[in-house]
C-alpha cells in the first residue's frame, strides 16, 4: 500500500469545513463524470473506453453545510478499480486504493446498467471492512429502470454498511446537488487545504495532457488500444499571453500509427485541434498545441513516463 496521501494545509477560519473523499468504483462506472459535475466544471476527463483515468487526480468542490459553514470537498477521482495483469494495470490499482488511505469518506460509484460484477463484488467485499465513512452512489439513472436501481442498491446495502444511498445521472445532473449537500455535512470541521479558486491539484501541464488523450480516445474509440499515452515535453508561456504545448503521443506498435495519424495527417489534425481548442476555454488564453507520434513497444515499462503520468512505479 503506498503512503498517506500528504496534502497542504492552509490556514484560515476554523469556521470552515473541510476533508477528503475518495471517489471508488469499477472502470467505467463515472467517477469522473461526477467529480466534474460536483466541482463545477471539468477536471478529470471522460470517455466509453474503459479505465480511462489512470493517475489520482484531486477535484475540489466547494459548498455550504446546513448552518452556511463554507465548505471545501476534496474529491480524489481514482483510476477504476479491477484485477491488475499489467504493471501499468497495478500502477492505476494501487493509485486507486491510495486516494482512499486519507480520504474522510469513501464514494462507491456503480453503474447498474454495465455492473461489471466480477470487479464490483470484490471492491464491495473490501469496503466492507473499511472503517471510513461509506456512500453508495448509483449512477446514470437516467438510463436505468428504477426497480433495477432499487434492487441493486438493497444488494449492495446488504454486503456493505453504507451510511447513505443516493441515486444520481452524473449526465444530466439529476441528484447531484443532493449528493454535494450530503458530502459537505459529512466533511469535519477545520482550515480548507486549498485556496478557494484553486479546483484541482493537476498541473496544467498534466490537465494539458490528459486532455490530448481525452481526444484520441473519443476520436479513435476501438481502433486505439488501451495501451498508449501522452508525454508532455513542453508548456511554455508566450510573451504575447499565449501558451505553447508540444506532446508526444506514445503507442505501443507500429502499426497503431497510421491509424493515429490518419490519411494525410487528417486524424492526428483533427485531434490537436479538438484539444487546443478545449485547453483554450480551460485555460483562458490561446493555445499552440504540437503533437508528434512515436512508437515505443515496451512503454508501460518506462519509469520516468510513470513519474509523468503521476503514478508509482509497483513491481
């Protein structure tokens, strides 16, 4: 198990609530959907493909309890939790359970419609003997019958002590407000870890990447392998206010490149430019994003990529 997550304190009014949750579940199940929802705004990326976040990404939200008390809700959006083959698949496992060992509660997010049972059952099994605080979220309820929603939940209820329920669509919205009111009565008392307009601890050279590799994931979907990545080479800030970004799209064979690059560069274009214009509105100011491929068979054996992706290096 690795280390205790360390976060900053910062000092302010005791007046104030404030604490960690960490945001469990099968991959897929959206973790990620729902912290962005619950923060305001995107901070962790998206897509169908599976396990799609990889390192544990801070989200931070910001509410009121019932007595108005400013609260701050540091959520850790956790890579989804299955059985690891890979060392990049024990990596993105034990990044998961880390984001839990501070955490002041546990979120247990559940797709009902892809249960993805023989990964939810043991994740269940586990929490059950934790002793942190316990919620159970059922998710994309919009697509989802309620008998089915009110079954799963009594299964779940009955292998897990879960100190609440909630039923919520991370799409649409609906239950959100609900569930954040919940998370913010369940934070303790004491100083905010963060300054107020800070909304995720990824740098943004990170969120930069991470971005990039949103886009080849929703633009490619099947024809991409899970094995690839993005290794930022540069962020620098431009003295007209622009920023300039070059990655490096790292693919596990040879014959994923032109499949990436497209005919006539058509695909690898079409990404950039879906990206830069993205990391444009998230950033506020202009972009000059340059991607360039390269194929690096043995990658997920790269230490130093590990430390760029945020995760640790698990024999």
């Amino acid at each position: 198990m690795a280390d205790e997550i360390e976060l900053p304190r910062i000092e302010g009014e005791e007046n104030t609530r404030c604490g960690v949750v960490a945001v469990l579940g099968a991959p897929n199940a959206g973790k990620s959907t729902l912290t962005n929802a619950l923060v305001g705004q995107k901070v962790a990326i998206t897509s169908p493909k599976a396990q799609t976040t990889r390192a544990r990404l801070l989200g931070i939200a910001l509410a009121e309890d019932a007595e108005e008390r400013p609260v701050q809700i540091v959520l850790a959006d956790t890579p989804g939790i299955f059985a690891p083959r890979r060392r990049l698949d024990r990596a993105m496992v034990s990044a998961a359970w880390e984001g839990a060992e501070a955490a002041d509660a546990i979120m247990l997010v559940v797709d009902p419609i892809k249960l993805r049972r023989h990964e939810l059952e043991p994740l269940v099994e586990t929490l059950a003997q934790r002793p942190e605080k316990k919620l159970l979220v059922i998710n994309k309820v919009d697509a989802a019958k309620k008998e089915q929603l009110l079954v799963l939940a009594q299964d779940l209820a009955a292998k897990a002590q879960f100190d609440e329920i909630y039923f919520v669509s991370a799409l649409t919205g609906d239950g959100v407000a609900e569930l954040k009111a919940q998370l913010a009565a369940m934070m303790p008392v004491g100083p905010w870890l963060y300054p107020e307009d800070q909304v995720s601890d990824a740098s943004q050279r990170l969120l930069a990447a991470e971005i990039t590799r949103e886009q080849l994931y929703l633009q490619l979907r099947e024809e991409l392998p899970y094995d690839s990545a993005i290794r930022p080479e540069a962020y620098v800030e431009r003295p007209d206010g622009s920023v300039e970004i070059r990655q490096q799209i790292v693919l596990g064979r040879e014959s994923q490149k032109p499949i990436v690059l497209g005919k006539r560069g058509a695909k690898i274009k079409a990404i950039g430019e879906a990206a830069r214009k993205e990391l444009s509105e998230l950033l506020g100011q202009k972009v000059h994003l340059f991607l360039h491929v390269k194929v690096q068979e043995n990658w997920a054996e790269d230490k130093e990529l590990y430390e760029v992706l945020g995760l640790d290096w698990v024999k």
